[in-house]
C-alpha cells in the first residue's frame, strides 16, 4: 500500500508541475501575424480559398532568390541560352489574383535609367513563376541594376489589370562580380 501512495504522490507532483508550467506559460493575447519575421506587409491576403473571385488587389508575387542576384561580368548576348552568364534567372511565389490568364514583366533600371525594354517574362503557375531574363545589350556591369518584376492579370475580355493597391510588384539588385 505504501509503494502505491509513493507512485500516486509522484504522479500528482509532475502533474501539477507540468500544469503549473503550462499556465506559466499560457499567451491570452490575440496573434499577430505584423509580428512575425515572415510577415510581409505588402502582401496581406483579404480571400482564402477558391471562392474569392477576381480581386486585382490578390495580383502579387515574392521573389524567392537573396538580393542582391550576383551576376557574372561576361559578353552579353541579350538573349538566355546554353551560357547563363548573359540571364538572370529569377524564382518565387504568386498569386493571380483569380484572373483567367496572367503575365509577370520586368524592366531592368541602372539609378534611375531603363536599360531595355519591359517585356514578359513568365507567368504564374500554381502559385509559383520562374523568369529567365536577358540582360541587355546595353548592361553596364560597373553599376549597380534593379530587376523590377510585376504581376497583370488578364481579365475575361482580355485586358491586362495591374493591382490597383500598388503591391503587384517586386525588385530585386543585380550586382556585378567577375
């Protein structure tokens, strides 16, 4: 009898223990996800699920890659091949904001010059793009660059909508190294 009380003491002290650390530790305040390190204010989403509609405000997309994107000081051809040094391959998450169809372009700028043309890169597929983009010609490899990327959707009409909140896009620095 004696043994039994022993065991059932032990089992009552740990189990208070263990309730008293678990109120200790008990949070009664709401979540806030503006907390997180993963947060990302640019990009709150207002729908869950697949009965959202369209919704231009849900166009949006993050680049996956660390900025800034190391490029090789090489020849640059303006086109993507077999020789990646003349691309800069670009990777990420998206939303298509629920639109039919939809296209991601990019327009590179050295300071505040346009080096190229805007021109399409990729789309979103399943909540993921990937872009291969050319460096122009003209790339000076000396500066500095900014790939600017943005998401359009195209409606049922077949007009391109950019989102109207201002949070379709994403840059990312280009840095030269040899």
């Amino acid at each position: 009898m004696r043994q039994n009380f022993g065991r059932v003491t032990r089992a009552v002290l740990f189990s208070s223990i263990g309730f008293l650390i678990c109120i200790a530790f008990q949070n009664c305040s709401g979540y806030s996800a503006e907390n997180s390190p993963l947060y990302d204010n640019q990009a709150v989403d207002t729908c869950v699920g697949l009965t959202c509609g369209v919704d231009d405000t849900l166009l949006r997309l993050a680049i996956g890659n660390d900025s800034p994107v190391s490029v090789k000081n090489a020849t640059v051809s303006g086109t993507c091949g077999t020789d990646d040094s003349s691309c800069v391959d670009l990777g990420g998450t998206c939303d298509d904001g629920g639109y039919p169809d939809n296209y991601i372009t990019y327009q590179i700028t050295g300071g505040t010059v346009q080096v190229g043309d805007t021109a399409a890169a990729a789309k979103c597929v399943n909540g993921v793009f990937r872009a291969q983009i050319p460096l122009p010609s003209n790339y000076d490899f000396a500066n500095i660059h900014v790939i600017r990327l943005t998401i359009h959707g195209i409606d049922s009409s077949g007009s391109a909508v950019e989102n109207s909140a201002g949070g379709g896009f994403r840059e990312i620095n280009l840095a030269s190294y040899n």
